[in-house]
C-alpha cells in the first residue's frame, strides 16, 4: 500500500482532477468512501450531471472556510493549504470495498495529523475513490480553530501507517522507508513528459545527469561545468552576506513553465545525497592518504588496460572489507565506512558505463541508474575511507577505450561480487529499499558482465589442453575442492578452466596450489556457475601480481628521485598499502 503526500493551493482544481475522466479515461465512478463530520456534505458523484459542477464548487467551499476565515483574520495568503494523498495498493492485492476503504482513509489521516480521531477542531478532508486499487485523501490545511494541523513528517507517519495497514488487511508487504528516497515525480510531471514523449520526466533526468557529472568529477566548479557540457542549466544560490555558493539548482534543457520560464529543481530536491553540503563531503581531499594520490597519478599516466586492473584490484579490496563487516569482525565505525564504499561504487558504475565498450553501456548505465538507491541510507558515509575506490573509477574516464575485454569483465565480475556484498550488508541493516535496489542493480550488471565474458570464455575453451591435461587437472579439481568438484566439472565453462590452470601453471603456479587458494572464498559457496567463477579468479590473482610489481617499481622510481631529508624526524611517514587482495585478507 503506496500513499504519497503532496502539497499544492487549488482546492477547485484538484476536485475537478478527483471526479474528471482522468487523463486517460481512466477515472470509473468517483464518489466519496469518507469524509470529516459535516452534515448536509453533497457528494458531487451522485447528483445528476446538470448539478454537477455547482456540487464542485459548493464542496470546494465548505472545505476552504477555515482557510479563508484565517486569511481574513491574518491579511495574507495561506502557501500550500491543499493536502493531498492518494493511497494505493500493490498490483495483485484483493479488492477493498468502500468501507475498507474508509477505514484506511481515517487511520492515514488520524497518523498523519490532519484529522486525529475525536479532534472536533481537526482539518476538514475528504477521500474520493474513482478506481478499484486507491482513493485519493484531499484536504485543507487550516483546522477548525484557525490553527495550522502539526502534520510534520507526514509522509513517513503515512508510510509507517500503511505497513500496519498491510498486516491488519492481509495486503502485500511493501518495504519501509528511512527517509533517504529521493522525491518522486508528481503526476503533472509525469503528464507532460508523456505529452513531450519524454521517457522520464525532468527530475528524474537531471538526477541521473547530475549522479554521472558527481561521479566524474572531482570538485564542485568540476561538477557545475560538466553539468553545463550535457546541456544542463545550472544556477548557484549564493549567501546573502558572503556571497559564496551555498547551494544549488538545475534545469533541464527545453522544461519550462506557462510562461516560458525554465523550471528549476534544487539538489536536494532531486536526491538527499545531490545537495551541495553531501557534494563537498565526497569532493573534500583526503588527509593523509599520499598512496591515493600517487595511485591517481600513476593512473592517469598508464594505458586503459591498467586502468581497468587497478579498478578491478579496488574492487576486490572493497569486497573484502565489506565482508568482514557482515560477518561482524570490523571495528567500530565500520558501516560508516561501507556506506562510503557504496557510494563510491554507484559513482564507479556511472563511470564503468561511460568508459565501456558501446555494446556494454546501456546495461552498466541501467544499473548504475537503480543503484543510485541503494547508495543512501541514514548511515553517514565516510568518504575519505573510500577515496581509492573513487579514484580508481575516474581514472577510466582519463584514458582511451580498452580493446582488452578480458580486464573489462575481470573488473564487471568483481563488480558483480561487490554488488551482492553491499546488498547483502543492507538486508542485514533493514534496509529494505536499499537491498531491493541492489538486486536490481545486481541483474542488469550481471547482463552486461554475461555480454562481455561470453567471447573471452569461448576463447579460452578453444584453448582447451590435450585430453592427458584434462585428467589430470579433473583429478586436481577433485582431490582440491571435493565439496565443488561435481558442479565445477559440470560447469560448460569447465574447457574453460582447464585453460585458465594451465596458462596458471605456466606462470610458475601449480593447479592444486592455484585451486587451494581459490577454494574457500565465499563466492565459490554461493556461486551458480563455479568454474566461471574460477576462471576470472585465476585471472583476477594474475593481474594482482602485475600490479603489485608496477607499484613496486614506481615506488622504487620515486624513491630514487625524492631526496633523503636531513633531519629524519621531518621525514614523511609511507601509510599503510591498501590489501589489493581480498582473498589474502579472508584467508
């Protein structure tokens, strides 16, 4: 059971919406199912059509009496005294008759403070039906003593409300919310974006829009000037006294009002997490964190294909963390520090999508697009314990397109596996809307990842070694990983494999060795395709190697190019080095 708390000043316009066709004609006898105590109340649905619109406005009287009489009292207008809530249940749920109807339309009122019950002094209100799965809840928000309701937090007390609702009526469960969704559509917006032949109405646009430019960019001045590239007007709000920047709002290309003007929506407004304040905590530079830096430089200077390793090897890093969180073995602090390390994801994925191969992108825009709801949550991130995750996501953008697919879906798998962790740590927070989010992300990440592995695999099962090569590595899968081996060898990526461990062997590392590493990490438990899994894990381990010997020797390059300083108390102290492999952390 969905409600949705709007404001808005035209008591006569939302009644002729109420008991109007609809915009499609969808709208089937609208009549009153409840209202607040006033005898005589002439319901505009039953009085025969000639009467109609005088019933209109008669009921657009009677419910804006006490706002008048507090505008002639005050000598002013009353913003926004139409309340509106149309409620609706889920697709699948029974049919309500009126009375069950009634029933809701009293409890939301009552939670919400509009019209608490035996409050004789309460708002006056209505709840209009016109369709077999919702009522809409209209009223004034003046009560009958001239006061204003104290219907603060509404919405949330008509969510909150709804879940009792759910369970009492034996509706379907939705999921709770925490506060942290971003505002959706209203449904004048949606109506013209239809009109226009718009797919998405222009909040939902720009908040897509400004995710990406957040994610690519590296400073506020950054992001306002690659919002202004994608076409995008944007007006800073500076302080009356300062003159600094203090916020922000955008508008989107060809979207303005009656009379021409471009209609404008804040950064909060189109998220929690898009004002300026969570902006500049994300843009603020790390203290102490030289290694990140160092990695970003290096970064910019190497090939696409290191680029996507280094990612890949972030990736994995966060993986790590994030399971030891789950499984309770972090520090305090911890889940402040995975909701960094989500939102520096959702900026890596609305990065992966724009330095893709073509044919992967709308796959990787897709899921960075619901994954932009499961980066909030109440928990406050703590961004500078994410910064190599970050980074490591923005240097895709500073280098050419990789033809080497094979680094590609190395980091899409290890993406895949970060994803089901940081969807997993929310279902165990109660995260509900966060955790569903994730999954969504989770298939049409997966649907890119299957798009881009599929060839390199084939390649690898051309490879196959000879039948003698085969037994013996059947017979190391068997004696290493027992407990797998029946579906790791029924795998069709099994030929793949097989090739993966000789390539290994080649390298100096022996298939039982290269298998023993690889068995006990959490995703060969909970994996469908086991041998695809080893596979890139193989494969993954390999480029680990390779990037902890080019960081060794550009560590080994900067040393012998910084000079010793003469008092070594002043020497700078090296941090610690992020563990690029997760495995050896679980180990």
């Amino acid at each position: 059971m969905v409600p949705d708390v709007s404001t808005g000043d035209r008591s006569r316009g939302l009644l002729s919406y109420l008991y109007g066709p609809g915009r499609r004609n969808e709208h089937t006898d609208p009549h009153i199912v409840a209202a607040f105590a006033m005898p005589g109340l002439v319901d505009p649905g039953r009085v025969p059509l000639d009467q109609h619109q005088a019933a209109l406005a008669e009921l657009a009287h009677y419910l804006d009496q006490p706002v008048k009489l507090r505008e002639q009292r005050l000598g002013k207008k009353v913003p926004q005294h139409v309340w509106h809530c149309p409620v609706r249940t889920a697709p699948g749920d029974r049919y309500l008759t009126d009375q069950e109807w009634a029933v809701v339309a009293r409890r939301i009122v009552h939670a919400t403070g509009i019209a608490e019950h035996g409050d004789d002094a309460a708002c006056r209100w209505i709840a209009v039906r016109h369709a077999e799965d919702h009522i809409h809840i209209m009223a004034t928000s003046v009560r009958e003593d001239g006061r204003r309701p104290r219907n603060k937090g509404d919405g949330r007390r008509a969510q909150a409300e709804c879940r009792k609702i759910e369970a009492e009526l034996g509706l379907r469960r939705l999921k709770s919310g925490d506060g942290t969704a971003p505002k959706t559509p209203t449904g004048a917006e949606v109506a013209k974006a239809e009109r226009q032949g718009l797919k998405n109405p222009a909040r939902v646009w720009l908040r897509e829009h400004a995710y990406a430019a957040a994610a690519a960019s590296g400073d506020e001045q950054e992001f306002f000037a690659v919002l202004t590239a994608l076409g995008v007007r944007v007006r800073p709000r500076l302080g009356p006294v300062s003159g600094e920047v203090t916020g922000y709002s955008l508008a989107a290309p060809g979207d303005t009002d009656r009379d021409g003007k471009p209609i404008f929506y804040g950064g909060s407004a189109l998220a929690p997490d898009l004002s300026l304040n969570r902006l500049r905590e994300r843009f603020t530079p790390a203290q102490g964190h030289e290694q990140v830096a160092a990695a970003v430089r290096m970064d910019r200077s190497a090939d696409a294909g290191s680029s996507w390793r280094n990612a890949e090897a972030e990736l994995r890093t966060a993986y790590a963390f994030v399971l030891t969180v789950s499984e309770g073995t972090a520090g305090e602090g911890a889940d402040a520090q995975v909701q960094a390390q989500a939102a520096a994801f959702a900026e890596l994925l609305h990065n992966t999508a724009a330095a893709a191969p073509h044919l992967l992108r709308a796959e990787l825009r897709a899921a960075a697009a619901a994954f932009n709801r499961a980066n909030r949550s109440a928990i406050r991130a703590e961004h500078r314990t994410a910064d190599a995750l970050r980074q490591a996501g923005r240097a895709l953008l500073t280098v050419s397109g990789s033809k080497d697919g094979d680094v590609i879906t190395g980091a899409l798998i290890s993406a895949v596996f970060l994803l089901i962790a940081l969807s997993e740590w929310h279902a165990q927070r109660g995260h509900e809307q966060q955790a569903a989010a994730g999954r969504q992300s989770l298939a049409h990440l997966q649907a890119a990842y299957q798009q881009s592995a599929r060839p390199h695999l084939a390649q690898l099962a051309d490879r196959t070694p000879s039948r003698e090569e085969k037994i013996r590595l059947t017979a190391a899968v068997e004696a290493t990983i027992p407990d797998h081996a029946h579906k790791i060898l029924a795998d069709p990526a099994c030929p793949a494999l097989f090739t993966a461990l000789a390539q290994a062997e080649s390298a100096g590392t022996p298939p039982r060795r290269a298998l023993a590493d690889l068995a006990g990490q959490r995703e060969l438990h909970t994996a469908d395709r086991h041998a695809e899994v080893l596979v890139w894990r193989l494969r993954g381990a390999a480029a680990d190697r390779d990037i902890k010997r080019a960081r060794a020797a550009g560590a080994r390059s900067t040393t012998r190019r910084t000079p010793t300083p003469s008092n070594p108390a002043t020497a700078p102290t090296r941090p610690r080095q992020p563990v690029t492999d997760p495995h050896r952390r679980m180990r």
